[in-house]
C-alpha cells in the first residue's frame, strides 16, 4: 500500500476520533489503489457500523472501476489495533465461520496516542492472523 494511501487512511481516523472510523480499500492485482471514506453510522467510540446503502454503494463503485474490494478498515481510539471479539464477528457471515467477504483483509488504525500503529489481520472464522503491511513510495 502507498504511503499517500495510508496517510489518507490515518488521516481519516484522526478527523473522526474520538469516534472509530470506517471505510474500504480498493485494490487490483492484490495492490491497494483507492481509499473509500465511509460514514460510522453507529457514531461510536467502541465500535463501527457501515451504512448498509453507503457500503453496497461504495462496494458497486469499486466494481464499476474493475477493482476488488482488497481491505475493510476502522480505527481504534482507546485500543491496540488488535481485533476485537465484535471486528471478528463483523468478518464473518451471520453465524457460520465463513468469512463475509472472502480475501479481504482488515487493516485497523490505533490512534489512542501520538504514535499511528496500523496493524493488518487475516480473519476468517475465529483464525485471526496478523498479515504484514507493505509500504511503498
């Protein structure tokens, strides 16, 4: 992922803090290559809701590009950016341990203190695994 992307990203999450953010990460060929602000519309400190019109649309625009959806990100105001019990359940489809968008990852933001910690996760059912993040110029 470029630096200008994850700046986006950070800077995204430090406009809404207090509050968690949230939006998607277009990609192609498994490069990060657009950042999709979307709204937190649980407009919460301790969790994120996405708008399920906002993020059909958003999700139909990436589409439209001929991109995939690569990356699904929030921030955490008060936490390590370590996913919690309710990011793992968000990643998974209803009840089952079928992941709710397969081969997407979850990049989480820590803002808590001065020092931005972005941290990417594979999650898929109750495997979680922290997947190394590439930054390039």
């Amino acid at each position: 992922m470029s630096r200008q992307l994850l700046a986006d990203v950070v800077a995204h999450a430090r406009e809404e803090s207090p509050k968690e953010c949230c939006g998607l990460i277009a990609s192609r060929d498994g490069e990060a290559v657009a950042v999709h602000r979307a709204r937190n519309a649980a407009n919460s400190a301790l969790r994120y809701v996405m708008d399920p019109m906002e993020q059909y649309k958003l999700q139909e625009a990436i589409d439209d590009a001929g991109l995939d959806l690569g990356v699904i990100y929030h921030s955490h105001t008060r936490s390590d950016p370590v996913p919690s019990q309710t990011d793992i359940n968000l990643a998974r489809l209803g009840d089952s341990d079928q992941p709710a968008f397969p081969g997407t990852l979850y990049l989480i933001v820590g803002v808590k203190g001065d020092e931005d910690d972005l941290r990417l996760w594979s999650i898929v059912g109750n495997d979680v695994q922290q997947v190394e993040l590439q930054v390039t110029e």
